[in-house]
C-alpha cells in the first residue's frame, strides 16, 4: 500500500557529524541562493520534494516466513523533465534521505544540462541478508507499488547503493508486465541485452576521473607527478582510479569496507580487484603498507576523492586531511561544517554533483537510445560523455573565476540558475 507524505526536517543546528543529506542539501541551496538573483519563491519551493511516496512491501524470505518492509521514492522538482535517480537497498534508507538525494539530483542534472529532474528512492533492507531469489521477489513487488509513479515520461529510476543492472531487469520486466507492453525506457543501468547502454556501470567512476583531470590541469600541476588516494574502491572509486592510472597519476592508496592499501610509489590499480569484483580483495592485498579507511583520508597525498558513502569528512577530521584537492566520487562526503574548514584553509572541493556525474549523463544517453531503439557504441557512449562532462566542467569553471566562489558554490549557481529560470518561464499553476 502506497501513500504519499510530506516528511521534513527541521532545519535547526543538528550534531553535524550525523548530518542528513536534507539538511546538508538545504544549507546548501540557502548558500547558493545569496549568489544568484532568484526569486525567494522559487528557492523556497525547491527547499521542498514535490512528492515522497512511502509504500509497505511484503517479502516471503525463502524459509516461509512473511516480512513487510517500507520503500520510499521522493520526486523533487521536474520543471525539467521526468524525475531521475537511483533505488538503493540498505538498512538506513529513509523519507529524508530519499528527499535529500533527490535534490542533489537535480542540481546535478541541471548542472549537465540534462533534461531531467531529481528523484531518489530505496527498501530500507539490508541487501546482504536477501538470497539472489528475495531480492527479485522484492524487487518485482516495489515496482508493483511504485508502478503508477514512475515511467518512461515521468519518473526513471536506476541503479543505486544495494542495486545493480539486474535489479533494474526485473523491475523493467515487472513493470513491462503490468503495462502490458516491453517498456525498456522505465529505468536506465539495465543489462546492455535489454535496452541498457554500454558504458553506464563505469559511467560515474570515469566522471570522476575526467573532472579529476580537469582539475588537475587547471592547478597547473603534472598528471604524472599527482599522487591520489581513492576511498572506497567499488563502482566508482574502481573506475576513477584506473582511469588516473592510465592518464599517468600514481595512485598510492585506495580502501573497503574492511580497510586500505597504501603504496608511497604506486599501486597497480588495475591488478588490485575492487569490492563488488571480489569482495576483500582489496583489504587482503599485499601492499607496502596498511591504513584504516579514516586514516586514508589524513594521507599526504595531492588528491583525495571520498567515493564510499556519505559525511566521510566532518568537522572532527577536516583540520587533520592533508590532500591539496578533494573530489567528491560518492553522494555527499563532505558535511557543511567541513566544507567551510576546506574553504577556510584553502582546499578546494569539487562537488559530487559535477563530479560523478556521469551515471546520470549516460543513463541520459540510455534513456534517449531505449526511447529511438538504437544502441550506441561503447566508443560512443565515452565519446559524447566526455563531451558533456567538459561542457559542465567549463561552465562551472566559468563561475568560479568570474565570481570568486569556491567549485561547490559555482555548481550550484550553475544548477540553481538553469533550474528557476524553467520554473520562472513556465510559471506557478494557479
């Protein structure tokens, strides 16, 4: 059973090692606003979803036994087109985080200049205590609950924390099953067999990695002489690593959920498997030496990109990171307490909305290829990613010179402009 709700929180000082991404997503947005001439409507109308469904879904786990767990899927803003991002799977998945991410979603959409809006959803379960066959049981029942708020042309959901490509199968098949037709454009990261693009799965992790060299070069500063610490070494953090690698960067440490590798000379990226090839290889690796995955982040290295789950740099350890740059690979890393640390101290942070981007600017490219049913080339596909993310990179570059902001704040006015400039030409409904 589906109802919507309207969960909020409230904006008061909260114990900033525990931020919440919606409060953390609207300190944001009031910064970003006494940059850019909006009207104060528009900013107060983005500080809220549009809508958050909340929704039971029963699961019969495999010895019998009846569990009902609670799914959410907030929508944020659309002035743009269809709501867009991910579904996870993981235990502390709730109404204001959804509403969070959903913002970040759109922010990064408008930032790439996608024609997208934001959307974020998730089980609050923990996805490694559900067989392969609980897991498409479940999967197959939140898309029979989500079914009248999603859709090719109104809300496309993809992969996420605890999700991946066969997770997006089944809930396009059961969705398809339900309309009574094949709909392959209702979620992007599918298999490439069935209408998903080759490229996406690595998409965000080689963002990362473009934006890292981007900023690299307008530092002024060698590729081969960059020493980089990546933590988190899975999708994302696998995927930007190598990319460095091979563009010339050494990069000296990266980490798992169990802990990290350090090598002062260079690891070999592409030897080290990452967390979802081969869950423990990278903490068991034989390395020079061992860190913890907080003491990765106090590394003396020239870039350090937090790509594992969110508020990883907090107020508590913001004065000990050494790093000269940091580049957001996960969904809010950083708190707004360190941000301004960061900003007090001279290190710039360039923001998970621009940064890892690329897994929403392909599933772009995927649903475009579902909606004319034409796959495009994996040649291609980094082709015309590279081309956006250089776009993006050049705009909010652009911000940061013309107006002395700092790269989180220069993407937001990048974001917020495009996004109350639809809002202001299309109007408020009376």
């Amino acid at each position: 059973m589906a109802q919507t709700t309207s969960e909020s929180v409230d904006e008061t000082e909260t114990n900033e090692t525990t931020e919440s991404a919606l409060t953390t997503a609207r300190r944001q947005l009031k910064r970003a606003a006494t940059h850019v001439d909006v009207d104060s409507g528009v900013v107060e109308r983005l500080k809220h979803p549009t809508k958050v469904q909340r929704v039971s879904v029963p699961l019969k786990r495999d010895d019998g036994e009846l569990e009902v767990l609670t799914g959410f899927r907030a929508q944020h803003d659309d002035v743009r087109g269809p709501y867009k991002g991910g579904l996870r799977y993981h235990p502390e998945v709730n109404a204001d985080e959804c509403i969070g991410l959903s913002m970040w979603m759109t922010w990064k959409c408008a930032v790439m200049d996608i024609p997208f809006g934001g959307g974020k959803g998730g089980i609050a379960v923990d996805p490694k205590s559900l067989s392969d066959e609980e897991k498409e049981r479940l999967t197959r029942r939140f898309a029979e609950e989500l079914r009248d708020v999603v859709g090719p042309k109104q809300d496309v959901p993809a992969p996420d924390m605890g999700t991946d490509a066969q997770t997006m199968a089944w809930f396009m098949d059961a969705y398809s099953m339900q309309r009574g037709e094949t709909t392959p454009g209702v979620v992007t990261g599918k298999p490439p067999v069935i209408g998903g693009s080759y490229g996406r799965e690595e998409a965000p992790g080689r963002s990362v990695a473009i934006i890292t060299r981007e900023a690299i070069e307008y530092y002024d500063w060698g590729i081969e002489d960059t020493t980089v610490a990546v933590q988190g070494y899975g999708s994302v953090g696998a995927n930007a690593a190598r990319a460095l690698d091979e563009w010339g960067a050494d990069v000296v440490a990266v980490s798992d959920v169990d802990g990290a590798i350090y090598d002062p000379n260079g690891l070999d990226t592409k030897d080290v498997m990452g967390h979802e090839e081969r869950p423990g290889m990278v903490s068991g690796y034989d390395a020079p030496e061992t860190r913890s995955n907080e003491e990765l982040l106090e590394l003396d290295v020239d870039v350090l990109v937090p790509a594992a789950v969110g508020n990883v740099l907090t107020a508590d350890n913001a004065d000990d990171v050494q790093a000269n740059l940091v580049v957001e690979g996960a969904n809010g890393p950083t708190t707004f307490a360190a941000d301004t640390i960061f900003e007090e101290r001279g290190i710039p942070v360039v923001p998970d909305i621009l940064a890892n981007a690329g897994g929403v600017t392909v599933s772009y490219f995927e649903w475009l290829q579902d909606i004319n049913r034409r796959q495009w080339s994996l040649d291609r596909v980094h082709d015309e990613l590279e081309s956006e993310m250089l776009q993006a990179w050049n705009a909010v570059r652009n911000e940061v010179e013309n107006r002395d902001v700092t790269w989180r704040d220069a993407a937001y006015i990048v974001a917020l402009t495009r996004v109350a400039t639809a809002k202001e030409t299309r109007g408020l409904w009376p």
